[in-house]
C-alpha cells in the first residue's frame, strides 16, 4: 500500500519510522518547514531505548502532495484537521481510506466532510513519542492501536489490509466494536496526564510519584465519568486509572513528556478544547456542572496567552 501520514509530529514520525522500518511505501506531509527540509536532507532521527537510527522518508508540505495514496494516517491536531485536509485533498479520491487516530473528540465529524463514511476508519493509539527538533524524534515504551470502521459498509478486504499493515509494522493493532468507548477512554487518559503534566512541569513518571496525583486525577475522572454517563458511553474511571499507573513505569513512557507539555514548550497552542474543554462543552449541554475541568482549561490557556508573550514552560519558575 502507499500510505501517507497527514501531520508529521511526533507521533506521525514514530509510526511513518515503525512502517518505513516494515518496508511500506510511507510519505510524511507537514507544514513545518524546517521539520521537512531536515527530514529531506538528513534523514528522519529516531532515538529509542536500543540506539539511534536514521530513515529517509520523503516529506512534503501539503501543496507539494500529488497523485493517489490507499491509506492516509491523519496524526493532525484536532483544531488544525480541517483545514490540512483541505490542502491534500488532491490526494484523496474514492478509493483512499483515512485512518484517523488524532486525540480528542468530534474527529469523525470532521472527515466526514471530505469523503463517505465508508472510507473512514476512527481509532486510539496508545504509542508515544516526543519532538525533539526538526527531523528528530524520542520513540519510547510501547503502545498498541485500536479502530473500527464507521461505517458497516466499509469493505472487508480493505479492513484486513489496514489492520495486516499496521501489525506487520509491530504497531499492535486491533480491530474493536465500539471505538467510542476507546475514544473515551483515551481521552480520558490525555485529559489528566496532558494537562496536568504541563502545569506541573514534569514528565509522566514524576506525576506518578507526586502525593496528591492520586487526588487531582479522581477529581478531573469523576467530571468525565458523569458526562459519559449522560452520553450514554460506557466509561470507568478504575480503567484509567489502571492505564496511567502501567505508564508510569520508565520503562513504558515514564520519562515522556506529554504532547501538550511540548506544544506549551514550544509556545504552540494545545488541544485542551478538545479534551477537557470538551467535557466542559459536554456539560453544559446536559445542565452538568465541570468545575475542574473548566479550571484545567483556563489554567492551560492562560499558559498558552503566557507562552504568546514569550518564554517556555523550562524558562519560567513554577
């Protein structure tokens, strides 16, 4: 399959290395231009726990993307989807399938916008990786990947294809019945290990040593557990809560930092909208009250406002 990855960040360059690795035909497309003309000239550099390597995958800004691909792998931030999308489209046609594993909610709306719903494939990942610079990247622990089509239509010998690729990658892939309840879960995970990771300045293993971590993760998952209920989701805050402590271990992602802890870093806007400000979104849709959900929001934006005005989360004294 030619595949292409939609959103060359962190977790776009992990698994467009993890696939290249498998020997699949793999294209990255970001907006970065330093990122790419690195990856270009360099080579992609991934470091992981047995040593540093280098691929060389082509990578192209949206503009540049020509001619067919079977699968797009869309890694874009939630709030950037839309128009990304817009920009390769000239890529997309009847036959390609997209696999959406972007964090957050209403993605699936999103790509319906572009094609049918039976080319769409909705999915979690548990993989991590963080951005160290331009065309270099931090691969550590494992992860695993769950998605489904949205549609029942979807064809069957397309399925088995994606889901035999992303395998043959290692990437652990598997195919589930309600992707929402892993959505939920997901978001459940980044809405308490993403925030506040970036207010407390630490990475995740250092969380799971702090005496009030427990406390502050129940408050933010009993908010979310109550509009689940209200969604009509199956959710469980002792799953979470199991999935964070697993992570918590240096040799899983204890030593990653989160992607909102790096996109405030870097003085980027984060995804909190469409985590817990999502839930806050949620709750007022149901007559629900959120209030620590409403305060993790501000909190980060006032982070992203402070980021703005200059200086990172290592520059400044918390």
């Amino acid at each position: 399959m030619k595949v292409a990855i939609a959103g060359a960040g962190a977790m776009g360059c992990r698994f467009s290395a993890m696939l290249a690795e498998a020997g699949v035909q793999v294209t990255l497309i970001d907006q970065w231009q330093e990122h790419i003309q690195t990856i270009n000239e360099s080579g992609l550099r991934v470091e992981n726990e047995q040593g540093t390597q280098n691929y060389h995958i082509p990578a192209l800004f949206p503009e540049q993307a020509t001619g067919r691909f079977d699968l797009v792998i869309v890694f874009t931030k939630a709030m950037q989807m839309t128009d990304f999308l817009h920009k390769i489209i000239p890529i997309i046609d009847e036959q390609t399938t997209l696999l959406c594993l972007s964090n957050g909610f209403g993605n699936e709306e999103t790509l319906r916008q572009f094609v049918s719903a039976d080319q769409i494939l909705i999915g979690v990942t548990l993989w991590s990786s963080e951005l160290l610079g331009p065309g270099q990247i931090k691969a550590t622990g494992k992860g695993r990947i769950d998605f489904q089509a949205v549609s029942s239509d979807f064809a069957p010998a397309k399925l088995s294809t994606v889901l035999n690729l992303l395998n043959e990658a290692g990437l652990q892939a598997s195919l589930v019945k309600n992707v929402h309840e892993s959505i939920w879960r997901k978001a459940g995970f980044n809405s308490v290990i993403n925030p506040l990771s970036a207010l407390l300045n630490c990475n995740v293993a250092e969380f799971g040593q702090l005496n009030y971590g427990t406390q502050l993760t129940d408050l933010i998952l009993e908010e979310i557990n109550t509009v689940a209920q209200a969604e009509g989701i199956p959710f469980s805050v002792r799953i979470i809560k199991q999935m964070l402590e697993v992570q918590f271990d240096p040799q899983a992602s204890g030593q990653h930092y989160p992607s909102m802890h790096q996109d405030l870093n870097k003085q980027r806007l984060t995804e909190i909208d469409f985590l817990n400000g999502y839930i806050v979104k949620l709750g007022r849709k149901h007559q629900l009250a959120t209030p620590v959900n409403q305060m993790i929001t501000g909190l980060i934006h006032s982070k992203e406002q402070l980021g703005q005005l200059g200086g990172s989360l290592t520059d400044r004294k918390i």
